[in-house]
C-alpha cells in the first residue's frame, strides 16, 4: 500500500482547525525536519490517518473519527505554523 | 426546513451532475454545478461522498479538472478494483446529484501573480490538477514559459490529448509512453528518470517551479531527479495519488 | 435527510440468509481491505523471534524454524473491521496462543501484543487463550503476504480486527490492562463488534 502526502489530509485537517493547512510548516518533535504538511508521509487506510515525517519516519498526526467527530492528536509535532501562513 | 442552514465552502453541498465527457476508455470528466461553490485555485481538490441506500458511505478526494472561473469539474480515472471510481465513470447520468465538499488544497497551488518559469511533470492522473493549471494561465494571459512532461502507459491513455496539443504559447509538451508507443513515435519512451528531465524539464539555472503530481513512486522518482538536477526541495511541490487516482 | 447517491452500492455484497452472522454496523466485503498505519516491515526469517516476555524479561522464545515446529492448526473464522467490513469463513493456518503460553506459565490478566513497526495492541489473557486466538501465518492456503501482516499477525477473531496485530513479535504479560497504539488514540479498549464497541466510551 503505497502511502500518500499531507494534501491527502486537507480535508480532515479544515475538519479539526477549520482552516486550509496543508501549505502550514510543521516541525518533527523527534528529530526536528521541519516542512510543509503536505509532504508529511500518510497512511489513510486504517482505523485512523497517520502522518509520518518524510525525514525520520516518526508518527507526528494521528486523525481518528470518533463517532463521527474527527480528532487529531499532534504529540509528534513540535510545532506547527499559522494557518494560511504558508 | 432542513437544509436551509447557511452552508459554508467547506461542508458538504449536493450538487447536479451537468456534463459528462469521455476522455480515454477508462477517464471520465464530469462536470458538476454545486449550489455554493466560492471558486477555487489551481491545483486544489474536493472530497465525493457517495452514499448508499443502507447508508453505506464512501469518500475519495479528487483533483478539479476546471481553470478558476470555469465550470467546475473533476476528471476520474476508472479503477479495476475500484468502489467509487467505476460508479463515477460509468453509472452517474447527467441530472444525477453527488455530495462533494471544497475547494481543498493550499500548498499544490499556482497562481499567475508567480514568475517563475513551469515545470509540471504528471504521471497517468496526475495531469489533472496541472491541465486546471495551465488552463489558468491561459485564462488569465499569463506569459510565464511551461515545459509539461506526461507520463502515461500509451498514448490512448492520454488524457486531454487533444486540448493538449493546442498549446503554441509558451508552453512545452512532451510525453513518455512507458508501455507501448504507436508506430513512427518520436516522443520519449519509458518511465521518467534524471536523464529525461534533464533533457526536458527547465534547468535549475532559470529558477523554475516545479509541480509533480501522480502515483506516489512516480513523484518520488521524479521529485528526487529534479532535486538532483539542482531544483531546492521547496520549488518542488509534490502530490501523490494513490490507488484511488486521486489524492 | 442525508443524501443518497442513486445506484451506488460499493464493493459489498448483502448476505441474504446470513444476516445474523455480521455484527451490528457491519457491511460484507469480498476483498481483503489493507490497512496500515505505517510501511510495511519485512523482517528477514533468519531474524524473527516471538517472544513471551514480563517486567523486562524474556519467558519464552521461538525462532521462525522453532514456531514452525510447534503444532498448528487450521482455522476458519469471520473476521470484522472497525471500519465496517466483515469477511465470512477466512482460512487461516497458525498455532494457537494456548500452546505458546502452556509452555511458560504465563501469568498477569492482561497482554500487550507489540510488532515490527511499532505497532501495539492490549487484549485480556482470557480473550486469547482458551482455543480463541493464534499466531497466524497462512492466509488462504499461501504464506501470509507481509501487506496483510505475514510472516506471522496474530489473529484474534471475536475482537474487532485492529487487535488481530500485524507483524507481531510477541506478547508482553501485564498486570493492569494499557492502552495499545489505536486505543491510545479513541478506539476501544476491548471491541468487541457484537456490542459495537469500536471507540472508547462505546
């Protein structure tokens, strides 16, 4: 299963910050490679959406749709940027 | 009464099914006439939403075939395994409604206020949000110069071939049939490699963009070439598409 | 009223007579959906273990010619993902938990299955022992495919299928029950797909 890209996500990601986030910088709180969302590493086809550094592999967002509300959990962000602030 | 809620770009709106436009055996265009739609960017997608009668619900995103200010429409290329893909490109009839959300996207965008020169490299799908690309840049009279190098596995399954072949003005098209090429081909064979793109793609030295869009060994292939030929990481925007065909 | 989208119906097929057999909120699929949070390991044989492990120590651990050589047996189960597929009589060939555990004394009420890739899932002893779990490494007659969790996931059918843990390496014994990788982020701790419980709270 060939993984996608963080523009994958945009949609779940206006669902939770209501806002365009894919062109936001992040910053991998594991070993610091910071990007654009969109070139996060992600996984869809799952009971949720990972999304992976491109640089260490480690998971930096996890989506799961909890009865029909998206929550995202972001521990493996060190930092993300402004929304629309690309 | 339901559905009278103030409805924003980004929730879900049912919109009718106006055209359908064959463009190879498996890809369909369909044109779509949403009734709160806010325009979009080039390069943006939007999420289908196809609902059962049991309730049964499944969800795609795909890239938008329309220039800002056109019509909006997707292109969707028919997957063998596919569950929406084969509904969408056979089953959906003019006058039928589909649920879809957006315009989504706002890093694999282009606008034409950027001077910089184009390199758009697609693989198979993949030229569907560079086709809504270039068709912006020649909406709004943009000179800047773009190189288009499709990867597709033979030339039927080129999509927009013929609009395609229309550009005279300042923009470049070649191909790269990978599988099987028509008898007296001159265009290129085989999958995209460094050697090609640096015979095709604009050389770092003008200060290109570059947006790469398809299956994602495809962007990776031709993302790290670009880089290798001197493009920096942040003038390549990357889409991958997966087995869905969209992103 | 939500939409409906004339004449779709999606990958399924509705059972007729076996209707009692798919848990609430379920829908039949004939394929076998990969799912993945993550790249797919591929761990050389010559360097895969299962182990049984307790506070930090190892209580037992096998080898892939020494798992192979423990009796195994065939199986053939449903099996029901949290995201709504279901699968009828899927064929698998593995050995069963209780044969790994009869030979360390296991003790604990609880497991964390942990797996290549870093994947984790948490299962009461009780839910895996007793003839209701294996560790699996056939699917349909073939060696399981490493998309599908292979060389060995652990299969776990009457739970929710995200406890059926891919790539698994073994099984840590515990005292309380911890939350495994996708319970850690909302689903359920137990999920059990005839009460429909997919997240917490359920």
């Amino acid at each position: 299963m060939e993984p996608l890209d963080g523009n994958a996500i945009g949609g779940p990601l206006i669902d939770v910050f209501g806002a365009e986030m894919t062109g936001v910088i992040g910053t991998c709180g594991y070993c610091g490679d910071t990007g654009p969302v969109a070139e996060l590493v992600v996984y869809r086809q799952a009971p949720g959406t990972v999304a992976r550094c491109r640089a260490c592999g480690n998971i930096v967002m996890v989506f799961v749709k909890v009865r029909g509300t998206t929550c995202v959990d972001l521990m493996g962000m060190a930092s993300l940027g402004q929304p629309g602030a690309a | 009464m339901a559905g009278t809620a103030l409805r924003g770009r980004l929730t879900w709106q049912v919109a009718t099914v106006a055209a359908l436009t064959r463009e190879t055996a498996s890809v369909c265009t369909i044109g779509l006439e949403p009734p709160d739609w806010a325009g979009h960017r080039a390069g943006q997608h939007l999420d289908v939403r196809l609902t059962a009668e049991d309730g049964y619900r499944a969800e795609r995103s795909y890239s938008i075939a329309s220039a800002p200010g056109e019509r909006l429409a997707i292109t969707v290329e028919r997957l063998d395994d596919g569950e929406v893909s084969p509904y969408l490109t056979e089953d959906l009839q003019v006058g039928d409604e589909l649920e879809l959300r957006g315009p989504i996207g706002g890093y694999f965008v282009w606008e034409p206020g950027d001077d910089s020169p184009l390199t758009l490299l697609a693989g198979g799908s993949g030229v569907v949000p560079l086709r809504s690309i270039l068709r912006y840049r020649l909406s709004t009279g943009s000179a800047v110069p773009a190189r288009l190098l499709y990867s597709a596995r033979t030339l039927p399954d080129v999509i927009y071939h013929d609009e395609l072949g229309q550009h005279h003005d300042g923009v470049q098209v070649s191909y790269t049939l990978t599988r099987s090429q028509p008898p007296g081909w001159t265009g290129h064979t085989g999958r995209i490699n460094a050697d090609l793109l640096a015979d095709v793609a604009w050389p770092a030295a003008a200060s290109p963009v570059a947006y790469v869009c398809g299956p994602t060994s495809f962007v990776e292939t031709a993302a790290a070439a670009l880089v290798g030929l001197g493009y920096p990481p942040e003038r390549v925007k990357t889409e991958r598409f997966g087995a869905t065909g969209g992103p | 009223m939500s939409h409906i989208s004339r004449g779709f119906r999606g990958r399924r097929r509705v059972p007729d007579a076996e209707a009692g057999r798919l848990p609430p909120g379920q829908y039949l699929t004939e394929g076998f959906p990969v799912l993945s949070a993550g790249p797919t390991p591929h761990t050389p044989l010559a360097n895969w273990t299962f182990s049984i492990t307790r506070g930090g120590a190892t209580k037992g651990s096998w080898s892939w010619p020494e798992f192979q050589a423990l009796p195994a047996e065939n199986v053939t189960v449903d099996i029901h993902c949290v995201t709504r597929w279901s699968k009828f009589d899927t064929g698998w060939r593995g050995v069963s938990v209780d044969a790994l555990l009869d030979r360390v004394e296991p003790d604990g009420r609880y497991v964390m299955a942990f797996c290549d890739g870093g994947y984790t899932t948490n299962l009461p002893l009780d839910d895996i022992t007793g003839g209701k779990a294996w560790v699996a490494f056939d699917y349909d007659g073939q060696a399981l495919a490493p998309e599908h969790g292979g060389p060995a996931r652990l299969l776990v059918p009457h739970l929710y299928f995200w406890k059926s843990a891919k790539w698994v390496r073994g099984l840590d014994l515990r005292d309380t029950d911890q939350p495994g990788f996708w319970e850690t982020y909302g689903y359920h701790m137990y999920g059990d797909p005839w009460r429909e419980q997919r997240y917490a709270g359920d």
